[in-house]
C-alpha cells in the first residue's frame, strides 16, 4: 500500500506542476516559486506523518545534473544559427563573461570579508551566485520580443557552461598557476573537438535507427558523454550546447556526401519530435528537482535575520552590477532583461558541488534558498513592469 501510495503522490507533483506551468503563463508567477513552496509544504506533512523521501542527499544532485543537461539541450534546440544573429551572439557572450567575471570577483570578496575566510573559498562560493539559471530564465521569457527571447537563451545557456568551466577551473586547477590555464585551454579545445565529433556520431545513429524506440536512446547517449566528459573535468555542457546547435542548423553542417550518408532531409521532419520529447522530458526532471530542494530546505532558517542580510547584500551586488554592464553594451533593447539574472538549478548545483575542504565556514544555512527565492522575485518584477510597460498580454498566443 505505501508503493501505491508513493506512486499517487508523483502522478499529483506531476500534475499540480503542469497547473503551476499554466498558472505562470498566465499571471506570471514563476511556477518554480510554486514548487519551492510546495516542496516545504511537503516537508512540513512529511514530519508530521513520519513519512521521509528515501536517498534524498544523493537524489538532488542527480535530479539537477539531469535538468541542467536537458534544459539547456532545450534552449539550444530552438536557436538558429545565421550570420545576422552573430552580433547577438557576441554581445550575449561579452555579457556573460563580464557578469560572472565582476560578479565572481565582487561576491568573492564580500563573502570572505563579512565572514573572514579566505578569499579563494569567498570567490568559489560566488560562482554558483554568479550564474543564472537557464532553467528559470529560458522557460519565462515568453511574452518578450524574439530578440530579446533569443539573447536570454543565448546569455544563459552561456553562463551556465562558462560558470561550471570557472567553478572546475577554481576546484581543479587553481593551485598549478598558468600551468593550469594552459592546461584549462587545452582541454577546452578537446572538448570543442570531442563535441563536434559526438554530433556527427549521434546524427549518424539518428539517421540509421529504424526503431520505434530511438530518441531516448540518443538523449541517454548523449548524458554517458557528459558524465564521461566530467569525469575528466572537461566542460561537458560544451557538449549539450554544440549537439542543440548542431542539431536544429544541420543545413550548416552536412553538406555534400555527408548530406547523403546522415540523410539530413529525414533528419529535419522528426526534430520537432525530439524538441517535444526533450521539452517534456525536461519539465518532469525539472519538476521533481524543484520540489525536492524544497523539501530538503530547513524552513526555519529562512527566518534568519543573519541569512536575508546577506541574501539582499547578494541581490544589491548581482543586479547592480547587471545594470552598469548591460548599459556599457549600449543596446536599449535589452534593457528590458536586466531583472532577467535568475539563480536556480545550476546555483544549487554547483553550490552542493564544492569539496569539504573549500565551503565558507559560518556561511547561513538559508543564504542559498532566499538568493534563489529573491532574484525569481527580482525576475517577476521585471516581467510584470514590462507587460505594463508595453500593454503585451501576459499570456502569450501560442
């Protein structure tokens, strides 16, 4: 009866996550506040029934490797690739690169100082603080223009591959001085050589599969790659992020003989087969991972006095220095995505990820759920000012 039981309660989160989407869409609250707060709710039904999620230390991690891996193969797969979005491109990129630049820096060194520790454990910590969240941003940027719909998958995307590339780097390398950055550009480079190798391999097998069943079998192929890539440090995401471009601008790539071996024109009429099933497959990891974090959260230390301080010290440097970036790119179309620096998955991720050895000691416990729960906030103001701003329907047509 308690296997029945469980499977009722996934079937419900599946469900009551599929009417937070919908409320979203419409009165733009982010459906992963929602979750959150669900997952505390749980918690707080859980201790009083004696129920407890079983392997829940080792499930988050995973749950959030998965999401990462899946949503930012998500956005990928809706970008194209054209010479008029170049400049796009590179503005995203030198946005992304100064933003976790000055920001790693400036949190780095509040944190060390406020808690006196050592600056290189200060500026790990900040790292996870510095990237935004591809899970949140791409998902709630629907009722923008396409240009700035296209900037925020690109600057996120961006930022979770680079922040996870600077946070290995820290971990790994740090101690070897330029040795180790030379060390890091080589194996960048491999890595940009084993991506583009993998997507020719993976298209071939796209091409050559007659099974019913063949589009999971790519995307599991696909995870085995980026979980062999880190277990060398390599920048795995590099990976998920070349295969999403790859795969929806194939025009670009096979050409001539190659056309004829992948069957490229095959290819084209199942890929929005695959965008669905990655979509999917992306909401229910997505999902569960929301909920869990907010059912591992001490809700008590959310009432820290300690722990908001440093949570509104965070946010006051993040988007600070957001504005004075984004008004040095000089484009006042983007303006309107400057509340758009969500932290969520990849934050939590990487937070988890630092080493015993490396972890601010005195850092508030619920420092990392109320940054989370602020910058969303942060986000859906910003939403809201833009809808009034411009008269757009917060539910846009699909």
């Amino acid at each position: 009866m308690r296997n029945t039981h469980f499977i009722i309660l996934l079937c419900l989160a599946v469900l009551l996550s599929y009417v937070f989407d919908l409320l979203s869409r419409r009165y733009r609250i982010p459906s992963v506040l929602l979750l959150l707060g669900t997952g505390m709710l749980l918690r707080q039904l859980a201790d009083y029934t004696g129920f407890q999620i079983p392997l829940q230390n080792r499930l988050l991690p995973v749950l959030g490797t998965l999401g990462l891996i899946l949503i930012v193969l998500e956005g990928a797969l809706e970008l194209e690739l054209s010479p008029d979005r170049l400049p796009l491109v590179r503005r995203a990129f030198r946005a992304t690169v100064l933003t976790i630049v000055v920001s790693t820096l400036a949190i780095g060194l509040f944190l060390s100082h406020w808690l006196q520790q050592p600056l290189v454990n200060g500026i790990l910590a900040a790292v996870p603080f510095s990237v935004i969240s591809s899970a949140v941003a791409i998902p709630s940027v629907r009722i923008f223009p396409a240009f700035s719909r296209e900037f925020v998958i690109y600057e996120s995307s961006l930022s979770d591959i680079i922040g996870v590339m600077v946070f290995n780097f820290i971990i790994y390398n740090i101690p070897g001085g330029w040795w180790s950055m030379l060390a890091f550009v080589k194996d960048t480079a491999i890595m940009c050589g084993l991506s583009v190798a993998c997507c020719f391999l993976l298209l071939y097998l796209i091409s050559k599969i007659n099974h019913s069943v063949k589009y999971f079998p790519i995307i599991a192929s696909l995870v085995l790659f980026y979980a062999i890539g880190k277990l060398y440090h390599l920048s795995s995401l590099l990976l998920v992020l070349v295969f999403g471009l790859f795969m929806n601008n194939t025009e670009l790539f096979v050409r001539g003989r190659l056309k004829r071996l992948l069957h490229n024109e095959l290819f084209e009429q199942e890929l929005t087969q695959i965008k669905n099933l990655t979509g999917e497959t992306a909401f229910l990891v997505r999902t569960f991972f929301f909920l869990l974090f907010g059912y591992v959260t001490d809700l008590p230390s959310l009432f820290d006095t300690t722990a908001l301080l440093g949570s509104l010290g965070l946010i006051t440097i993040i988007f600070s220095l957001r504005f004075f970036i984004f008004r040095t790119l000089g484009d006042r179309r983007l303006f309107a995505v400057i509340p758009i620096a969500p932290r969520g998955l990849i934050t939590v991720l990487l937070f988890l990820s630092i080493p015993e050895s490396l972890r601010l000691n005195g850092l508030p416990s619920g420092m990392l759920m109320l940054t989370v729960i602020l910058s969303v906030l942060m986000m859906t103001g910003g939403m809201l000012r833009y809808h009034w701003q411009t008269g757009k329907p917060l539910e846009p047509k699909l």
